[in-house]
C-alpha cells in the first residue's frame, strides 16, 4: 500500500486559518509565532501524518487529543546539558557576584523543553554549596517533554553527543582550579550505555517545581519574584512584538537586582533594553 504524502503549497491563509482553529477550540494562541517557524512546524505536521491541510483543520476543531499532539509538535524542544558552555562561566559569575550571600535564590527556567538546562543550573548551584539555598520552578507548554523533564531521565545515545558541553562547563582552566574543584560528573549523574540511559540524581530530579505554562499567556503562575529568569533559545521563536511582550513581564517579575538569560543568538533590542544592564550574556534589571 502507498503511503500518501502531502506535497501542497501552504498559504498564508493557509496558516492564518491553523492559527485560528486553534485558539478558537483552546486556549494556546500562535497568531504572535514566527511566521516562518509557524510555517516550517505545519508542514512538517502535514508530512508526517500525512494529510492536507483541510483534514489538518478538520481534525484539531473535532479530536482535543489530536490538538495536543499538533501543539507538541508545534514547540520546538531542542536543547542539551550546558549549551553553550562558555555562556555557564558567566552565569556563575552572576550567582557569586549577586545570590551568593542570599537567604533563597528564586530561579524560574520558562520554556524549559526536557529540562536538561534546569538540571546544568543545579549541577552548578551544588558546585557552589549554593542548591539548598535555590527555589527552583521550570515551565513549558508540552506536557510531553515536562515529563520527561521531572523523571530526568535521557537516551545515552543522545546524550553522549553533549559530554563533551560538561567538561568544557564544569572542568576549568588551570587559573580558575584554586577556586572551584574539577568535578565528576558520577557525582550527579548515573550512567548505563548497556542499557542505553542516562538519570540524573534522585537528589537533583526532586529539587525543581515543573508545571505546564503558557509564556505567551504572560501570567505569573508562581506569583512570586525571581532573582534569575532563564528563557534561553524559546524567543527566537516569536514575532518582534510577542518578543518585547513576554521580555517586558520577565522586567516585571525580576527581583531587583534580578537577572534575565538569554540565548546566545538572542537579544534584546529597542527600547525595552533601556530596562536592562547587559554584562555579557546576563541582562540585569535596573531599577527606577
């Protein structure tokens, strides 16, 4: 039998039309994605299913279950433990130059996907004897990678590919050894290749609060004011306007001397960055 494949073009209204039969039987609103990865994400749907784009329509108004498979493949969850590892050194810097001295540190990682950033914060925070002091929340709208997220537990054949991102964070040049020890990554991490899985210490997976959000919902579910916000590779994929609406609720909702951490190809641009002090790749708020 031959599997049918979609081979259409896509128009915008094409698009506009997925966006609104969405929100119009849920409460998640694409309308303010960008247009090209909205784009990129519906096509990729309409092959793998494989449907047209009026079956697509068709059955996110009928089936809720079929809707919350498509918003899951809707959100890119792309990530890895320490990505971007020089970005983590001044990520420390930050911690010890502004939280070290804190009763409780407020952490909240919003759009977090598996949860592999959530879990490299805390490998350092315990580095620094700083994890008992850490309230830690972490958010995203798929509920799949959430649970992947709380269990901590990956593929070693994917997660192989990122130990390298460990070494280069966490084992420091000869100058930086007085200060912080080399560590071993067998003090947070349990490793079995026969059986192709990595989990992370019971320790680590019960320290952080995981709960399904919408970002683009601009709520503030925790109802409480964090001293770092990491939101790192998730703006890139919103429209310029979204973008300086949830970087303007991460100012409203920064402690103050809070800080904001970005992707490395993301930024904050225009006049909403008047409202921060960049030092490298942490974003501080400044207060009025």
């Amino acid at each position: 039998m031959c599997t049918l494949v979609y081979m259409g073009e896509i128009s915008q209204e094409d698009i506009f039309r997925v966006q609104e039969a969405i929100q119009k039987v849920s409460s998640y609103d694409f309308s303010n994605y960008s247009y090209n990865s909205f784009y990129r994400r519906v096509e990729k749907i309409l092959h793998d299913y494989p449907i047209d784009i009026e079956t697509l329509i068709e059955k996110i108004n009928k089936d809720y279950n079929f809707l919350e498979r498509v918003v899951m493949d809707i959100t890119v969850n792309t990530t890895e433990i320490f990505r971007d590892p020089d970005t983590w050194f001044f990520i420390r810097q930050a911690i010890e130059k502004k939280y070290s001295k804190q009763q409780n540190i407020n952490i909240w990682h919003a759009g977090c996907s598996t949860g592999l950033e959530v879990y490299s914060l805390m490998i350092i925070l315990s580095e620094m004897n700083l994890l008992e002091k850490a309230s830690i929340y972490a958010s995203d709208i798929n509920v799949e990678v959430l649970n992947t997220a709380m269990c901590g537990k990956y593929k070693y054949h994917e997660f192989q590919n990122y130990i390298d991102n460990f070494d280069k964070a966490l084992n420091l040049s000869e100058n930086m050894r007085g200060k912080y020890k080399s560590v071993n990554m067998s003090d947070y991490i349990e490793v079995n290749k026969f059986k192709d899985y990595v989990t992370m210490k019971d320790f680590l997976v019960e320290k952080p609060l995981f709960i399904k959000h919408d970002l683009t919902t601009c709520r503030n579910i925790f109802d409480k004011d964090f001293d770092m916000i990491f939101c790192r590779n998730v703006l890139i994929y919103f429209n310029h306007d979204l973008q300086n609406k949830v970087i303007n609720f991460f100012y409203e909702n920064l402690a103050k001397n809070g800080c904001l951490i970005v992707g490395r190809h993301e930024g904050i641009i225009g006049s909403i960055a008047s409202n921060f002090n960049k030092q490298d790749s942490v974003y501080y708020r400044k207060n009025p």
